[in-house]
C-alpha cells in the first residue's frame, strides 16, 4: 500500500513540475523568457487576426493596414472572460529599430496614442509616455483606455498598457489589455506576467 501511495505522490510531482513547465515561455534565439498564468492559454497569429478582423474602427482603411502589416508574435496569450467582458490578452512583438534607433521611444509612443483617438472616439491616454525599466532594461511605457467594438455592435471598455524595451537593432514591443471590470487580470495576473519577463542585455 505504501508502494503505491508513493508512486502517487511522484506522480503528483511529476505531473505539477510538468504543468510549471508548460507554463515558462522561453526563446534563445530572442533572449526572453516569461511565466503564463495557469489559467491562461496561448494563441497562435490566425487568431489574432481573427479578432483584428472582427474588429470595429472608425478608420476601415486603417483597419485594412493594421491586419496586413500585423506581424506573428514571438509570444500571445489569452484569459477567455464571459461574453459580456472582453478577454484579458498579453502579446510580444519583435521588431527592428530601424529609423527609431537612438532617438526617443516617448515620441513614438505620442504618435501611436494619436493614431488611437483617431480609431476610438473615447481614447483616453492615463499614462503619458514615460521612461521606465523592464527586465533591468531601459524601456518606454504608456496607458490608455477605450472601447472596443466588434463587428456584431457589441462594446467592451478597455485598459491597454504598451511597453517598448530596445536592445541593440530591436526592440520589443509588449501590450497587455484587460476589461476594465478584471479586477484580477489587471492587478493581480498581468503584473505577475510584466514581473516575471526576464530579457538577456
């Protein structure tokens, strides 16, 4: 009786190690790691597009450019809510710095909050622009609010947070949004997300 009690608990431990591993996201080639809430799933580029595409803007042309130029992340999860929230979503991009580099993030992050109040009527930017630090990483941030609306007329107020960390010829671009009523994606799981972001200098 014993054998098998312990066999159960090493199985136990097997399988929770298992699940912990599942949830650590790691790429060598990029140098980043981070750590997925359990109760969160990845989801793949087709998706995302998917959304994108069910997606209401003011600007159709604009929506026409952002899902042709959207780019696969490196990484995209999700905390599916009720059908009267908006899901919780964490996705990281890789992009070159190109004409950005040695010049200041802020004003790109300026820029794009313009293009944003002029897709959502009730954009509100919370957080100017500012520098910060990911990772031990310099880094640029900013949070805004709105209300995205889908295709069918459904609308779902929003709390977006933008991250900008460069490094050498690249930079990573993190946006995480929550409905503004997830209390727990927005202070408890998404900071622990941010948190556990570890980025090789």
């Amino acid at each position: 009786m014993k054998k098998y009690k312990f066999l159960s608990i090493a199985l136990t431990v097997f399988m929770t190690a298992a699940a912990h591993a599942d949830d650590l996201f790691k790429n060598t080639a990029f140098g980043i790691e981070l750590i997925k809430p359990a109760n969160w799933e990845y989801v793949s580029h087709a998706e995302i597009l998917d959304s994108e595409k069910n997606t209401r803007l003011a600007d159709k042309d604009l929506k026409k450019r952002m899902i042709q130029i959207s780019r696969a992340p490196l990484v995209a999860m999700v905390s599916h809510q009720a059908a009267d929230k908006s899901d919780a979503t964490f996705k990281i991009q890789v992009l070159p710095l190109g004409d950005l580099k040695d010049k200041d993030l802020r004003i790109f992050l300026r820029q794009l909050s313009e293009k944003m109040k002029q897709s959502y009527k009730d954009f509100v930017l919370i957080q100017q622009p500012a520098n910060s630090i990911l990772s031990g990483l310099k880094s640029v941030d900013m949070i805004g609010s709105f209300s995205f609306q889908t295709e069918d007329g459904r609308s779902f107020p929003v709390l977006s947070h933008m991250w900008l960390v460069p490094r050498g010829d690249l930079f990573f671009m993190i946006a995480a949004s929550a409905d503004k009523s997830d209390e727990k994606a927005i202070q408890i799981e998404l900071p622990k997300i941010i948190s556990s972001i570890k980025i090789t200098p």
